[in-house]
C-alpha cells in the first residue's frame, strides 16, 4: 500500500512562529504537492514539486515556501505564521498523471 | 485557478441518482475524481483522460468532454456509503511538464435512508 505521511496531526502555534509541515511518501513518486482545505473553499494548491529542487507556485502561495532536497520528502514552511493561515493543510503524492494519494492532514491552529 | 464544480450540495435517497459537474476555463490533460468521507483523507475514484473517454466502475461512471473542458460524475442508484465530499481534479496542460493538479471546491452529498 501506498503510504503518505505527515508529520503531526495537530499543530498549535503561535502568531510569528516559523512552522514546519513535513510529508513522505514511500512510492517513489516524482509529484509531490501541498494543499489547504477551509470549509466552502475545498482544496486550494500552495506548492508542488515535481522533481528534487524543483518547485512550482500553487494559486495560494503567499506566505508559505517549500523545500525539497530528497525525492520522498517535501516540507511546507509558513515562515512567520499568521492567524488566518489556522486550516487543514493536506500532503499528496504522485507519478506524473495518475492517481494522487493523499495523507491524513495536520490540522494547524496559530494562536 | 480552481475547477468550478456544481451542485455545492445534494441530498438524495438511496437508490436515487446524481449528477456532479466540474468545468475549467483551461486546456485539460486530464480529470480526476476524488471522494472525502468526514475526517478522513480524499480518496481516488476515477481518472479521465483528454481524448473525451467515459469510465465507470459499479454504479459510478464519469464523462470528459474534451472540447468543453467539462466533466461529469454520474452517481447511480445511490448507497449510504456513497455520502460524502466529491472533488474533481484537473491537470492543466499549459503546464508543460510540471503538471498542475488543482481541485474544486467540492460537492457535499448525503444519501438519506
């Protein structure tokens, strides 16, 4: 089975604290992806890799970056977290145009 | 920029059908077909191909149009399980290599007894 990890399942931060998201996955996929997920808005895309150091803006990338320096890893970093970037953040992984696999989400709180 | 999907919401009884709807305003490679249940993570349903092909497995079938970058999710005879959130997905072919997968913002349906 396919595996895609996220780090925390719940986070809790404060108002400026730099925040780390990690993800790996275990098929060797070269896609990568991060989304947040607010109720009425579905899924909106921050980043997405598809190969190692390579990276691509989403529609929502403003105040996020995203490092990926092995194939199986790709890390979400909110560098001075903000009150309205509390939401369900999600991790997906991918071969090029099949199927995505999803993770089971950090739900970020910043107080 | 984000699918539109349609309905927002539906609710049905079981054995009724549905239609769920997912148009882009860009050139499509591809559509895919997600299922969310409640505090659980998207699950994969079905991936279309551009090329206009339909696909179905049980009683969920999809269609891509290819020339109106529209497709549909087809819901037939509907069961308790089949509540949920659906997401469409589509991967944009200005993308070049980098394929963009995007979502809608998704379509709640609740199969009633």
């Amino acid at each position: 089975d396919v595996k895609v990890t996220q780090s925390s399942r719940y986070l809790v931060k404060r108002t400026g604290e730099k925040v780390f998201l990690e993800c790996v996955q275990d098929m060797d996929h070269e896609n990568m992806f991060w989304y947040r997920q607010d109720p009425g808005l579905g899924l909106r895309l921050i980043y997405f890799s598809y190969d190692v150091k390579m990276k691509e803006k989403g529609d929502i990338p403003e105040g996020y970056s995203v490092s990926r320096e092995k194939k199986e890893r790709f890390s979400l970093i909110l560098e001075s977290a903000s009150t309205n970037q509390t939401s369900m953040y999600l991790c997906a992984s991918s071969y090029i145009g099949l199927e995505a696999f999803f993770g089971q989400g950090t739900r970020l709180t910043v107080v | 920029q984000q699918p539109v999907q349609s309905p927002q919401a539906v609710i049905l009884r079981e054995g009724e059908d549905a239609v769920i709807n997912c148009s882009s305003s860009k050139a499509l490679y591809s559509v895919h077909w997600y299922r969310q249940k409640h505090g659980e993570a998207p699950v994969f349903l079905m991936i279309l191909l551009k090329g206009g092909e339909q696909k179905g497995h049980d009683k969920i079938s999809a269609s891509f149009n290819e020339k109106k970058q529209q497709s549909s999710l087809y819901l037939t005879a509907s069961q308790l399980s089949y509540s949920g959130t659906y997401f469409c997905g589509t991967e944009d072919i200005s993308s070049g290599s980098a394929r963009q997968l995007t979502f809608g913002s998704g379509t709640q349906l609740t199969v009633l007894p």
